[in-house]
C-alpha cells in the first residue's frame, strides 16, 4: 500500500518546493496538503498520512497546537516540523509536543530525504 504524506503550509510555493523534494526522493507516495492548522488536523482524521511536514507559523492555529491535536487522535503519528523560526523554545515546545523531526528553513533536497528516511521505516 501506498505511504501517504501530508504537508500543512501556508505558502503555496513551499508545497511546491517540499513536494517537489519528496518527489526527487524516488519514493512512490500519495501526497495531499492543507493550508492551515484546523485542515491539518481534519485531514489527518480523515487521510491517516504516514508522515506529516508541518509549518509552525500558521493562520488560524499555529504548527505546534495542530500537532498536539494530532497526537491526541493518534500518538504514534510522525510529524516533522518545518520552520524559519529560530527560537529555541519553539524547538523545545515542538520536541516536548512530540514531533518527529524539526528542519529549519531554507532547507534542502537532503534534509527532506533524512527526515522520510527516518520517518517511512
């Protein structure tokens, strides 16, 4: 069966750039997005993605509180947080809510291929 990947992100053109990474890694995988943290999570109910890329800042909710919501319905889900915020306590917070990874903006092809490596085992 097909691995699903979800990408919750405001900015239509970082879908395009993390899709585009998640493409070059040669997995064969379903990707669906949502531009907000209230979608994230009614998409996450629905879809049961295997592996989400989450932006922290958001409209609506913020990454971190959608992720929290996330690991209420399901506390085994694999959530990488994505981010140009350079505060450590947003790391913190992210790590302490359970996140499975954390890449800082602008990142590359390669931490995109590490954190589905590590993620999809």
């Amino acid at each position: 069966m097909k691995k699903k990947i979800m990408i919750v992100e405001d900015s239509s053109l970082m879908v395009v750039v993390i899709n585009n990474f998640i493409k070059k890694s040669g997995l064969d995988v379903e990707v669906t997005s949502a531009s907000s943290g209230e979608e994230a999570i009614r998409l996450y109910t629905q879809e049961r993605p295997n592996l989400v890329f989450m932006d922290i800042l958001m409209p609506d909710m913020d990454g971190i509180t959608a992720l929290e919501k996330i690991k209420e319905i399901d506390p085994n889900a694999k959530v990488v947080m994505c981010t140009s915020l350079r505060e450590p306590c947003d790391e913190e917070r992210a790590r302490k809510a359970g996140c499975s990874g954390y890449i800082m903006k602008p990142f590359s092809s390669q931490d995109i291929r590490d954190a589905l490596e590590e993620n999809l085992k």
